[in-house]
C-alpha cells in the first residue's frame, strides 16, 4: 500500500510510514503506532486527508 514502511523486530511497532513523491508532507509523532501496516490509525487517516487539504501529494509520518 505505502513504499515507506519502517517497523521494529516483531512488527508490533510503526516507525515510519508513508508515500515520498514529488511534494511530500512529513508529519512527526511521538508515539509508534501498533497496527499493521493495512490499517490506518486515525491519526495517519488525518495526516493523509491534511496532505490532500494542503495541496501535497503524498505524506510521510515518522514516530519517534
């Protein structure tokens, strides 16, 4: 679904998580998110429609 997709050992934990195109919002969290990577959390859901509002093409968002 997304080509960035950063996961710790188990895959229990989202590190990073997104699509880098030609004009890409990066968004910083701080807390990873656990759900696999075929699910949008809300707030990834937000950061999507946010990139779109924003006149972006695509978004990265990076836990920390």
């Amino acid at each position: 679904m997304f080509e960035i997709y950063e996961v710790n050992k188990s895959n229990t934990q989202r590190y990073a998580y997104g699509s880098k195109k030609a004009k890409s919002l990066f968004v910083l969290g701080l807390n990873p998110s656990c759900l696999p990577d075929k699910n949008l959390n809300p707030t990834l859901r937000n950061a999507r429609a946010f990139s779109k509002i924003l006149g972006f093409d695509s978004f990265v968002m990076i836990n920390i």
